[in-house]
C-alpha cells in the first residue's frame, strides 16, 4: 500500500499540514496523511507487534512470548534461550543470517560492547560483556528512525514515515542511495555514537536483505525490527 502524499490536495485546515511554506525540507520529507484511514490508530505505539497498514496484526502466526518488539528483534541472537546474549551468541546469530567471519566477529565485538553495560541488572559491568533482553530498552541509542520508542514498543507512524519521507523512487522500498539519505538525515547534532550505531545497524540490514534489485522492500524492513525476519533469512541459509 502506497505512504506518499506527493497527489493529497492541501487540508482547508491549516492545523493539519505538513508542509510549511517557508521550509523545504517538509515538503522534501512527506508524511502520509491518510494513514489513520489504513491503519487503526496509527499514532499508539505497539507494544507487542509490529505492525503497518499491510499488517494491522503484526506478523502473521508470531508468538510474541509476551516481548516488546524491542525484546523481539534481540531475541534471535539469545541462542539458548536464556533471556541473555553473549557475543558468541552474537556471532553465531550474524553468521546465522548470512553474515561472513569479518563481519560477524566485528559485529560481535561492537555490538555487545556498546549494549552490555546500558542493559545490566546493576551498576557492575560485565566481564563476559553480556546483553540483558529485558533491558533492551536502555541500549536504545539516538539518531534512529525513532520506529522504536524508548520502552521498545514500535511505533507505526514512524516506521511509515521512513518510506514517505524517502522512498522516492519506490512507495513501498529504499534504494542504497535514498538509505543513506534517511541515515544522515536521521542524525541527531553531535551525536556520533548514533551516527555510527546507526550507520552500521542498516547498512547491514541492507547488505543481507536487499531483493535482486537493491532494494529494501517495506516488508524487510518492518520484519526487521520484530525478529521475523532473522529467522526467515535463518531458514533460508539452512535449506540452501
């Protein structure tokens, strides 16, 4: 189903547009207006399922275990299950997805340093620089398409802004250039950790889920951030 606003005439109430005359870059970056009329309260945050107008429920059949959808993206790399990631379980769940050794030790190593401390019980780091899911949520860093809300709940009107604001080309998918678009315009000043954490995070999204086009499908995305899609490309590398 199309986001772009690009064809929606003006609102005869000035309270509703989204695009001031006198800045560009909000008629550069559209929002959907009629996206309350595709999807229920787009505007609540879910907490359980990630959902979109394609998907008023959340991933089909997917058993949420009671996870925020925050918890749910983390929990394929939680290997055995035990509510705890390690950057073994790290490592095994990139080299899962299709990720090669470089890219899967790098991952590793950065990912469990830069989520092990925010995430710990208490306030004694981790020798084992260990990810707790249930603090997921405190590993949440800036500069992000804000599709998760700082509990981890995900938020639909910002998961859909990602495609009307920059998927120009394609309604409903990101070419690699209209990505680093939204990359750069999602950095928030002087926030280079974000910067970066991000940079990377999509990136690498991009590099195991693009189609045969280079492109990133709507769908990729949105099964991104509940952890469908982990275990889709999983299956996939197992059976080839």
């Amino acid at each position: 189903m199309a986001s772009s606003s690009s064809s929606s005439p003006p609102s005869s109430d000035p309270s509703l547009e989204t695009v001031a005359p006198h800045a560009a870059v909000t008629g550069e970056r559209k929002l959907n207006p009629n996206l309350q009329e595709q999807l229920p309260k787009p505007y609540l945050a879910r907490a359980l399922a990630a959902v979109d107008p394609s998907h008023p429920q959340g991933t089909r059949g997917r058993d949420a275990r009671g996870m925020s959808v925050l918890q749910q993206h983390a929990a394929f790399f939680d290997r055995n299950g035990d509510g705890i990631i390690y950057p073994w379980e790290t490592f095994q769940g990139l080299r899962a997805i299709g990720c090669g050794y470089p890219v899967s030790i790098a991952g590793a190593i950065l990912i469990n340093l830069v989520l092990s401390y925010p995430t710990q019980p208490g306030w004694m780091p981790s020798p084992l620089f260990s990810i707790h899911i249930k603090n997921i949520h405190k590993g949440k860093h800036g500069s992000d398409s804000e599709a998760y809300d700082t509990e981890g709940r995900f938020d639909p009107s910002k998961f859909d802004a990602i495609f009307s604001k920059y998927g120009r080309t394609h309604p409903n998918a990101l070419t690699k250039d209209e990505l680093n678009s939204m990359i750069k315009a999602n950095r928030n000043m002087y926030d280079f950790i974000g910067w970066i954490t991000s940079a990377g995070e999509w990136m690498l999204l991009y590099s195991v889920a693009k189609d045969k086009e280079g492109l990133l499908q709507r769908e990729t995305v949105r099964s991104a951030f509940d952890g469908s899609l982990f275990e889709r490309l999983q299956d996939s590398k197992k059976s080839a």
